[in-house]
C-alpha cells in the first residue's frame, strides 16, 4: 500500500472539493484534516492509517478476543504506537481474516474507514484501500463520495458537528470528536483567496411556481399576491439570477463599513464608506459583483455578509433569522435555487415576527421590519400598489 502520487492536497483541491459538497467555508474539511491526520495521506510512502481493535473484534464475531488480544478486544480505543507498529498489528489481523481486518483500518488523509467502503461507493474492501493508495486526491474524492452517499452534505454545510461526529465517527466518543473538529475550525485562519466568490452560480434557474407560492403563503396564513408583492418590490424585473448564472447583488458599503469598525473607509473609499447613498451605487450586476469581490479581498465573511440576494433580497448578515451558520452559508444555499430563496423568506419573515403584518397587509409595518427604518412610507407604498395590481390580475 504505497502511494503511486504522495503530493500533498493544494488549497485549490480542498475548495473544488467543499464546493462540490455545498459547503461554503472550505476550512470545514481542513477542519476534518486537522483532527483525522494532521494534513498528510501518507506517511513517506505508505499509507497513513489507523487500526481499531474493537471493530476488528465486531466484524469477526469476537473469536479472536482470546487468542490475539492486541489485535482483537471489546476497547474502542484505537491501537496507538507508530505507524510502523500499526501497520505490524495489521499484517497480523490480515492473517487472521483480510477482509475484517482492512475494515477495521481507518486511511488516508480523512482516515476513512475501511468499513464505509460501500458507501465511498466500492465494490469491496480491496478495491476501496488500493484506491487510498492512489493518492490524497482520490482520498478526497472518497470522502466527498461517502459524504454526499451517506447524507451527511447537509451536517457540514451547517456546521453541524454533533450530527456529523455521530455518523463519522460513532460511539462513546463523537462527542469529543464533535468538539476536537469545532476547536480545529476556529482555530483555522479564514481563506481571503479562496475562490468561494466563483463557486456562486445557480444550481436550477426553474422559476418560481403559483404552487410554490400557495406553500409557503399558507405557512405564513398569508395571501399569494402578498409574497409576490415583496418579489416585485425588492427584485423587479431583474430576477433572481443573472444571465451568467450569479444571483442579483447589491453590495451596501455603508453595511460593510459598519461591520468593519470603518477600519477601511480611508483606504478603499468605494467599497467603504458610513453613510448610505444610494446615488453611489453601481448600476451593472457586473460592477456590483467587482464591489463585492474588492471587499472580500478585505474581510471575507463581512463582505458577504454586506450584500443582499436575489428575489427576496435578503442581506447576507440575517443569514442567523434565516436559519443559517454564517453568511457564507446562506449565500451558498441562496445559489442553488428560487425554491430555497423563497425558503429563507419565509424563515426570515418568521423569525422577525413579520407574518401578522403581510396577513394585515400592513405594508408599512412589514416594510420596517424587512427594509428597516429608512424609507418605510416609500416601500411600504410600492409593496401596496404591487400588491393590488397582483390581486386584480390574478
């Protein structure tokens, strides 16, 4: 079992590959990394492993327990010592019965076990550690597999690591598993040039249906035409999404200063600046998106976190209200469709007490509570006279 490809995993791997999950702070898998193996696949050119007596024990029905106690036990500890003594204690489970043994083997950079081979998507054990052998590429990519096999996506895209640590790894210590990989996320520095910004481009640009309109309508007690009105409101005829893929944005440097603690007002003037105006917004989604982009380079969570998305127009630091980790979270969900935009609205209208007003339609109270202070009487009267167009014409 020696590497045929030792290289290390690159950054850009690790985010191509926390993209493919859906995940949208890559430093989640760095996270896993950190705690399974430290990093490396391979230690020289074998591969990093980690053996477990119990599961050897489980899978042979304990009847090597009395013979080969080192090897076979009811511990859940795993056998400790170097990897050479590890690998030792393999060859001899292996003598015993192969197949047990390379299932009670955890490998590679993610110290997948063997166990979970099905689920990695193998036909077998053998098949699933020569692959492991390959390189920490495909190491990744059968962790990606297991992930999105096994359901587990939705754990770590919300950061979820108790229910995660459950599956993955089980038993009396998933608890301290789920703490080791939270402390190893926040001790992690945040990726400024991560490529997340690219990664955001619709998943399905089906649009919204009457159907999904009366779901959610009906989770609010409200009418059709008053979730519509806020649609036509706050997205106009620009949609969701843009003709390259990337949801509607608009970046508020007024927002971003205010997060920032004003620390870049002086330096980058127009992307940062603490007093809303809206004659200085772009015009083009394009030059909206370079705003954006400028202020991630700066503070990434608080960049995302300062613009708003698509129909609804929800700004990405009520990602929380909207039932998300962080913003970046949130703006990566708001990307996969109109299905789930409508969602977060819904959940954002329900966390701000905000339904009794479209049941009333009391468009100026709603518009306090969505649009804030500022210009309620001006939008609070656009969401009325959509709402009653919408209503004549339904």
């Amino acid at each position: 079992m020696r590497a045929t490809d030792a290289a290390r995993l690159a950054d850009d791997a690790i985010i191509t590959g926390a993209t493919q999950l859906g995940v949208a702070d890559a430093n989640v898998l760095k996270a896993i990394l950190r705690v399974e193996s430290g990093g490396p696949g391979f230690s020289g050119q074998k591969l990093l492993i980690s053996f477990e007596p119990f599961y050897f024990s489980q899978a042979t029905g304990g009847r090597f327990d009395a013979s080969n106690p080192s090897i076979s036990n009811q511990s859940r500890a795993p056998l400790g010592g170097t990897q050479s003594s590890r690998w030792t204690k393999v060859a001899e489970a292996y003598a015993l019965d192969p197949a047990a043994a390379l299932g009670a083997t955890s490998w590679g950079a993610f110290q997948l076990p063997g166990r979970y081979y099905a689920t990695a998507g193998y036909a077998n054990v053998w098949a699933f550690v020569q692959d492991m052998a390959q390189s920490e590429a495909r190491q990744l990519a059968a962790f990606i597999a297991y992930v999105t096999r096994g359901g587990l996506a939705d754990e770590l895209q919300r950061r979820d690591w108790t229910a995660f640590a459950g599956e993955f790894e089980g038993g009396p210590g998933a608890a301290a598993y789920a703490t080791a990989l939270a402390n190893a996320f926040a001790a992690l520095p945040p990726l400024v040039n991560d490529g997340y910004l690219t990664t955001l481009r619709a998943g399905s640009t089906a649009a919204l249906t009457r159907a999904d309109y009366e779901v959610i309508a009906t989770e609010l007690g409200c009418e059709v035409e008053a979730v519509q009105a806020v649609v036509e409101v706050e997205s106009g005829r620009a949609g969701a999404f843009g003709p390259d893929g990337r949801p509607i944005i608009l970046f508020e440097p007024h927002i971003f200063s205010r997060r920032t603690n004003r620390r870049f007002d002086a330096t980058n003037p127009t992307i940062s600046y603490p007093t809303w105006d809206a004659s200085k917004y772009p015009r083009t989604q394009a030059e909206r998106w370079d705003q954006l982009a400028a202020a991630y380079a700066l503070d990434p969570q608080n960049a995302v976190a300062s613009a708003s998305y698509g129909l609804f127009q929800i700004m990405g630091f009520n990602h929380a209200a909207c039932g998300f980790a962080d913003p970046k979270a949130f703006v990566t969900d708001m990307c996969r469709s109109q299905a789930q935009q409508l969602k977060a609205f819904a959940a954002f209208v329900r966390s701000n007490n905000l339904a009794d007003e479209l049941v009333r339609k009391d468009w100026e109270g709603f518009a306090r509570g969505y649009n804030g202070s500022g210009q309620v009487e001006r939008y609070g009267g656009m969401m009325r006279d959509a709402y009653t167009r919408l209503k004549a014409t339904s």
